[in-house]
C-alpha cells in the first residue's frame, strides 16, 4: 500500500484526455462511426447536430429524424386506428356530480354520430 506521501509509478496510472461534448462532437472518429449525425431543422432554418444510432442494422437501418410538434400527427393516427378525437369540455362549478375538480379539462367519449 502506498503511503500519501508516496507517488505511483506512472506505469500503474491510467488516463485520458476529457473531451467536452463540443469536441467530442467533432470528433472524426466519432462523426465516421455514426454516433454524431446532422438532421435539418426547416423550422430555424438549421442543420443541428443530434446523437446518431449507435447499432446499425442490416435490414432495417436507422432513419433519425424531428419529432412532429405536440399533436402534430394525431389526426393521422387517430384515422388509422378508427377512432374520433375526443370532444373536450370543461367542468361545471360546485354542484357537478363526476369526480373532477370544477374547471378541469375533460375528455368526453364521442358520440355515435359524429
């Protein structure tokens, strides 16, 4: 065991460069092994950088891409499943018999008809 004041020889250190993320980033080896892709942001007019894929598969390769805005596609998944989006209507003041808060946003299963 090593006294505090004695130094390790330095064949029994281990150590390494810190990369920040920005270097890290740009790193060559890095950037050729797909963990650092670029996606285009039409929205800001950008091309950021974002975390590739870090498995890569033969038959079915990875595609990264911008998630859609916050209900963005529930039209869309709402016709592939068949179901009517839900009406919403807010609770009455004091005398409501459900159980919710007055003034919370419910949703309100769809009629038949619509």
């Amino acid at each position: 065991m090593l006294a505090r004041t004695d130094r390790a020889p330095p064949s029994l250190i281990v150590s390494a460069p810190i990369n920040t993320l920005l270097e890290a980033s740009n790193d060559p080896d890095v950037i050729a092994n797909g963990y650092v892709t670029e996606i285009d942001y039409p929205k800001y007019g950008k091309r950021l950088k974002v975390h590739g894929t870090l498995w890569q598969f033969s038959e079915t390769p990875a595609q990264p891409g911008i998630a859609p805005e916050l209900g963005g596609h529930k039209d869309a998944c709402s016709a592939s499943r068949g179901t009517a989006q839900p009406k919403w209507r807010i609770c009455g003041p004091g005398g409501s018999s459900e159980p919710h808060a007055p003034g919370a946003l419910v949703a309100q299963e769809p009629s038949p008809e619509s």
